[in-house]
C-alpha cells in the first residue's frame, strides 16, 4: 500500500513527536547526573586552601562548621598565599581559598574568560601582624621607622629578621609592600617554614625580631598560644595616629581603630557557581557563629559590629 504526501508528513510528525519524547525521558533520568555536583551545602566533601597566617583561627572555624554539619566535611590545606592562589586557578583544586585581599581586574578578567564567571569574594576579619622578640631581648618598643631599617639591612650587627618565607607568603608580600614600599629586603632576612617555626627560631635566638599573624599568639585562652608566649615577647609599636609617641601592642581594639599600624584583611574568595558546601561555610564565616569565632581568636570581625568601651582601671 503506498502512502500518500499528507500521509508521510504525517508520520514524520509523530516521529518527530516520539523522538523528542524520549529524548526528554532520557534528560530526566540518570544519565547526565555526572553532569550534577553530588554535593548539597550540609552534605560532601570541599578542598579549600588557607594561609598558613590564619591557621589557628581556621581550624577553630572548620571544627564548629563540621560539628553542625556532621556530613560536610572541609579538606584544608595551609600554603603560603601565592600558593592559595594559584590552587583557586585550577578546576578541579580549591573552590575557595582564604588569604589577605581580593581579586584584581586581571585577575577577574582571567575567570571570566576561563571559567565564564567571576568568583565572589569579601572581607571576613581584620587581622593584625604581630612583631615578637627573644624574652631577653630589650628592645621591646619599635618604630616603622627602625622596622624598616632592619628588613633592609646587610648589617650583621643589626637585629636578624625571621619570617615564614622569604617570597610568596602573605607576611612577606606586606612588608614589601606596605613597610619598605618597594625596597628589597635586606640580607639579614631568614626564612622559616611556618609561623610556629619563627616563633621557635625568635625563643632561640636573642637577636632575632619575628613576623607573624596575631591569630597564632594573641588568644589569651588558648592553652598552645600561652606556652607561645612564655616563649617570645609580642613587642609594641609606634601608632602613626596617635597624639604624641604612643606604642601598642597589637591587641582588638587597636586593630579595629588602627591605632595599631600593620593591619591588614582577612578575605574568602569563593569559586563556586552552585549551592555547595562552599556557599555555606561563606555564609557560617560572614554571620554570627563565624564572626564570634574570629573574635574570640583576636582577630577583629569585618561583618558584626562590635562596641569598643572606654574603661578606667582602679586598685
């Protein structure tokens, strides 16, 4: 029997319709679920990477996030800065990194172009660099101005600076930067793996001045940090706005006034482009448990406000 014209376009519709049909079925069904993050924001597993600085405050800050949410679990990984940095880069490395500033245009003009979004990021604390000295060192009050001279030295007879690496840490970056503005460092400058190695280094040697996070040995409550500073003396320096010549330590409240004068931001940098785990954590950092956390490391929280009270001491 053969079909006419009408009855061939006929068919082909119904073809047609079939064909869409179960190609729908087929969408809706297990066979691009490889396409879909098997992960939920309370559920799986992240790596994310952090700077070594922040190390103390982070592991506080995963330990509760995990305690809430007994199955997300948070793989960190503490590098220096430069490090962190180029793991976000990577696609399938850490979704979210911690360190101490934002994304450059370059740089988000990089993500767009790679990953056709550019990752989110903010300001989660305030942190503080905290300079520290042998416990029989005198030199315990120290200008920008003789800071600066030592991180430029050749002088063997001058103070021998430690600081956790000499390039790619953040610690490093910011005394570039913001103390010598440009200058290079001088040849008295040493090198030691981590934070709690410089603060070995200082215990061991009278004549070294450390550089390192306040968030490693300003908690008064944290049994590790008061054996730290039983070790090493956290030295004052000079307030650039303050009336007169006023020294200070790097304690909250100088922090959150810049009374205190090497202080400097804690920043997330979020590449994630669903709801995971990683939005998550964010959102825990960014309100109140988070912050709560970052305050009571003596860090000064970015996103909570935080009345600072005059007292007056008296016997």
């Amino acid at each position: 029997m053969r079909l006419s014209v009408s009855n061939l376009y006929s068919k082909y519709f119904q073809w047609c319709l079939q064909g869409l049909f179960f190609m729908f079925i087929s969408s809706c069904g297990g066979n691009n679920q490889s396409n879909i993050p098997q992960e939920t924001p309370t559920s799986g597993t992240i790596n994310i990477s952090v700077d070594e600085s922040f190390k103390p405050v982070m592991d506080s800050q995963i330990k509760v996030f995990e305690s809430s949410y007994p199955n997300a679990k948070i793989n960190v990984h503490y590098k220096p800065e430069a490090a962190c940095f180029r793991d976000l880069t990577y696609k399938d490395s850490a979704r979210l990194i911690i360190v101490t500033r934002g994304l450059t245009q370059p740089e988000r003009n990089f993500y767009e172009d790679s990953f056709h979004f550019i990752p989110n990021y903010g300001k989660l604390a305030y942190d503080a660099i905290a300079v520290i000295v042998n416990n029989k060192s005198k030199d315990t009050i120290l200008s920008m101005a003789q800071l600066k001279l030592y991180l430029s030295s050749d002088d063997s007879t001058k103070p021998q600076i430690v600081m956790d690496g000499v390039s790619a840490t953040s610690t490093v970056r910011y005394m570039m930067d913001s103390v010598l503005r440009g200058q290079p460092l001088g040849k008295n400058v040493v090198a030691a793996k981590s934070s709690e190695e410089v603060i070995n280094y200082v215990a061991d040697h009278q004549n070294a001045i450390g550089f390192i996070g306040v968030s490693w040995i300003g908690n008064q409550d944290d049994p590790q940090q008061l054996s730290f500073q039983k070790k090493v003396k956290i030295a004052a320096v000079q307030c650039v706005s303050c009336l007169g010549e006023t020294y200070v330590e790097p304690y909250q409240a100088n922090i959150a006034l810049k009374r205190y004068p090497m202080v400097r931001d804690v920043y997330y940098i979020l590449k994630e482009d669903f709801h995971g785990i990683g939005n998550n954590f964010v959102n825990f950092l960014q309100y109140e448990r988070g912050q709560l956390i970052f305050k009571r490391a003596y860090l000064w929280p970015a996103r909570m406000s935080f009345e600072i009270r005059n007292s007056n001491i008296t016997e």
